[in-house]
C-alpha cells in the first residue's frame, strides 16, 4: 500500500503558471537576480543560510535510518522561490518568496511510501534566515547550531509520520564545481554554488502508526543557490549521491538530452575520506538504465536499478556499482498537471556484495519537463 499527495515538482508546476518559472529552470533568469560567480568566496557557517538575492534555493536531505533490523528511507527538501526581487522582504504580506516543502519516508518492511508536501507564500508560516540556517515552512524547519554545524530535522507526513532528527557531519562540507560553480550548460546562467555535506551521522526518533521507534543512521545534505538550473533540450536526469562503506562518497548525474543523448555537462566527483574532490566527465563513467519497473499511477517505467561503470581514482581502476531500490515503488505522482518522478533510497551492490548506501532521483520519465515547463 502506498500514500503520497502532491509533488515538490507538481506544486513548481504550479509556481510556473502563477510567476513564469520556465526562465528560472532553462537558463533565462530575470538580469535583477544575481547568478553564481568565479570571483565569490563562499563564507560559512553564513553561507548555510538564505540568498534571497538569488532567484532559486533549496536544502536537501536524504537519508538511511535504522530501527534495530528495521530500515526506513527518508526526505526532506526546503525550497526557496523568489518573486519579484524590488519587492520589500520585511512586510510579513509582500511575498517576495514562496516556500515548498516535501518530507517523505520510504517502509520497506510494510511496502509504504509517506509523502507529504507544503506551499507557502513567506510570512509566519515559512521563511528562511540570511547568514544562518534556520529554514521552516509550518511546524517543519531545518536548524543549524549557531556554535557548530550541527542541525536538527523536525518533520511530519500528515497524521502518519513525525520525525525529529538531530544532523552530525562527520565530514566537512565540500563545493561542487570548477571555481567554485556548478555548471549544467553552455550558457553562464545555467550554473549554481552547490554546497554538500556528504555524511552525517543522524540520531532521534520517529513515530509511525503511533509507535514511537529510536533511530540512528546517516545521511546526505544538499544546499544549492542559483538563479536558473538547466539548459534547454534537458528532458530530465538521473542523480544518485553514493556513501560507501570505506568511507568515501560519489555524487553524480546525466542530464538527458531531447535527442536521447546524454549532456557533455552531466557530472560525477568522487568525495575521498579528506574530502578531496575528483570530477570525472563523461568520457569517464557510463550510466546503463536497467531495473524496469512499471508505474501503475503514471504508467511510466523507470530504470530503477541502474548501473555505472566508473573509474575509481584510489583503487586506480574500473568498477561497475549497481543500485538497488530498498522499495520498487518510491515514486512521488504529480497531482493536477504537476511532475511525476521516482526518489528513493537504494543499496550500493558490486560483485554481488553491498558496498555501501545511496540515494536515487530520476525525472522525465513520466513528463518531459521540458515541455511541461515551458
């Protein structure tokens, strides 16, 4: 049995028909708004906190969670969308940013999925600090220490789920990208800082069907701050963040292509245990679309189970990981003309041995975003 409501993506869809956000996601962002720049040095702990003087934001968290035997997958993402940038940011009214907000959690001894989802224009109900991380949208927020980097997850799937979660890095923080930016195409604008805790040791408790279960796991944290994310010809992409069990991290993606090729901009870094980075182009790792499993909602077939072959730059060889989804079905089904897409967490499995966990998303495949956000 599954339960989900209304997709980040299908309330974006929303967000496009009220306030034009095609320009935002393909590269055409309003020359108000600052776009990422070589020239900028990051400055934290300030920069985990809001950028409202960029168009789009979003904090994403996914994770493993572990109750005794019992395994759960989970989701949180807090997404920032400015306006109209000459619009005054203290009157409680003005709305210069809509807030969105998705928490999911994944139950495979059960079969269920748990999704829920928020739109709020900022005010009281959501909002986001400048120079700290403090991110909320109703009774869901995202809080970092002011003495340390450390956080905590407060969230809830309507009356299903609640979750209370407190975020340890154990590794620093790294930047994704040459000079500091993240580039997704030829066009300059098409570009975002994409900051990355790549391994947090998670601790707390969540309560599902009114039983209340202590959980300890890990999890994987994205901040993204952009004015314009995709390049157009992009019909959707397929990411995965990679934590294995030596200790070492991948984050990586391919951006399809209309002409169902993948885009010389699709990426993959490997996270070593000293957070050094190593990106590899395309030339390096090849992403095979296997694991078909049909949507019965969307009747769209996801790759679910894919397969990359990829250049380990410490073993200094080939290997070739695959993904396996903890639970076939963890797709997040667009209500009302919004975006379908599949989200879910996987084992990482070489040589018939798991390796480590991850985290999959897979868009286009039930819309071509392209098209829908146009």
């Amino acid at each position: 049995m599954e339960k989900s409501s209304r997709s980040l993506s299908g309330l974006i869809f929303l967000v496009c028909l009220l306030g034009g956000l095609p320009g935002v996601l393909f590269g055409e962002p309003d020359t108000s708004w600052q776009t990422p720049r070589t020239d900028y040095e990051l400055r934290f702990p300030h920069d985990h906190g809001s950028h409202p003087e960029f168009r789009i934001e979003w904090w994403y968290l996914t994770g493993h969670l572990f109750a005794g035997e019992r395994r759960f997958g989970f989701q949180a993402t807090f997404f920032r969308l400015g306006q109209r940038p000459e619009m005054p940011t203290d009157q409680p009214f003005e709305s210069a940013h809509l807030y969105l907000a998705h928490m999911a959690l994944s139950d495979p001894e059960t079969g269920r999925f748990f999704h829920e989802e928020r739109f709020n224009r900022q005010g009281w109900d959501a909002d986001a600090e400048i120079g700290r991380l403090h991110v909320f949208n109703g009774n869901w927020s995202l809080t970092m220490q002011e003495d340390s980097e450390q956080m905590s997850l407060v969230g809830s799937v309507e009356s299903d789920v609640i979750l209370g979660l407190n975020l340890n890095p154990t590794q620093p923080h790294v930047v994704f990208g040459e000079e500091g930016i993240s580039r997704k195409g030829p066009e300059g604008t098409a570009a975002s800082y994409y900051i990355t805790f790549p391994r947090i040791e998670v601790s707390g408790q969540i309560r599902l069907d009114r039983e209340k279960l202590d959980v300890t796991g890990q999890a994987w944290m994205d901040h993204e701050i952009s004015s314009s994310q995709l390049d157009r010809g992009q019909v959707g992409w397929d990411w995965a963040c990679f934590q294995f069990d030596d200790g070492r991290e991948i984050m990586g993606y391919v951006l399809r292509q209309d002409d169902g090729t993948p885009s010389p901009y699709s990426k993959l870094v490997w996270i070593s245990r000293d957070n050094e980075l190593t990106h590899l182009s395309l030339d390096r790792y090849t992403w095979h679309h296997e694991g078909k499993w049909l949507s019965s909602d969307t009747n769209a077939e996801y790759p679910i189970s894919p397969r990359i072959e990829v250049w380990d730059p410490e073993l200094g060889k080939q290997r070739e990981l695959k993904l396996i989804p903890i639970l076939p079905n963890q797709e997040i089904v667009g209500k009302g003309g919004g975006v379908s897409y599949w989200e879910g967490a996987c084992d990482i499995v070489e040589d018939d041995e798991i390796v480590g966990k991850a985290f999959l998303e897979m868009t286009g495949y039930a819309d071509n975003i392209a098209e829908r956000l146009q």
